[in-house]
C-alpha cells in the first residue's frame, strides 16, 4: 500500500453492508463516503455477491423502501463502483459470520486500499489478510491527510 498516509489515487475500497446502506441511507457519520465515490476520491469495490447482499438488505421490511426507491438508492452507488470477479480459490480467514467473507474474499482478490467496516467481528481479522480492515473514520483521516478529499 506504500508509505502511511499515501494511498494509489482514487484509492479502491470494500465497503461492508452497515456501512454502505449507512451511507445511501441515513444522514450519519458515513454520509461523507457518497459524496466520495461521486467525486472520484475513492473507488468503491463490488462483486456480484456484495451486490446482491446489498439489494437484499435494502428489500429488508424496515427501510420501507419501494421497487423504485431500491432502484435509485443503487443507481446512486453502482455507476461509481469497480465490478471486480473474486475467484472462487480466494482464500480468507474464517470468520464468525460466514456472510462476512463476501467482503474479505473482495477485498483480497481486488487488492483493494481498505476494507471498511464497523463490524467488530472483521475489525479483529485485521492483519490476517492483505489489505487493512478500518473504521470509515480512519479512511476519512487517511483521505484528507492524501489531499484535498470529504
């Protein structure tokens, strides 16, 4: 990833689900990444998995969000993502929730900057595979250290 502070530019990156729906959806701390992947200051990562577990979980009953309003919520993120092919030899450390390892498998097969996540369980697989897994915060420190950035 080369010296601290100084990611490839746009640097690419995994978003968990948490995050990303905290993103597209509530006016949060995360908010900032929207803004982000729009202004070409990073490039968020997707699969077919992590794509269809994100159109899952924006059909969940507690967003009330309608055919419609599920489409323009990803019209909003999928034009700015890399669609990336994980090969199904990708390797990734268990983890205690086995949906988790669509994000790592991701992750590893792009070589992405950084996974992001709130998510206790993937934080701790930090330093088990190659590529970091942060805090949207600590991204957000990493981007404006890199330059004019959300």
């Amino acid at each position: 990833m080369g010296a601290p502070g100084r990611l490839r530019q746009p640097p690419r990156i995994v978003l968990d689900t948490n995050v990303l729906v905290s993103a597209l959806l509530l006016d949060g701390e995360v908010v900032w990444l929207k803004e982000a992947w729009q202004l070409a200051a990073a490039t968020p990562l997707a699969s077919r998995a992590t794509a269809s577990e994100l159109i899952r979980v924006l059909a969940y009953p507690k967003f009330r969000l309608s055919a419609d309003e599920r489409e323009a919520v990803l019209a909003e993120y999928l034009p700015w993502c890399e669609s990336v092919e994980v090969p199904e030899s990708t390797v990734v450390p268990a983890c205690r929730d086995p949906h988790d390892a669509i994000f790592l498998r991701l992750a590893v097969a792009a070589s992405a900057d950084a996974l992001l996540t709130g998510d206790a369980d993937l934080l701790a697989l930090d330093g088990t595979i190659s590529v970091p897994i942060v805090r949207p915060a600590s991204m957000r420190r990493r981007l404006r250290a890199a330059g004019p950035r959300p």
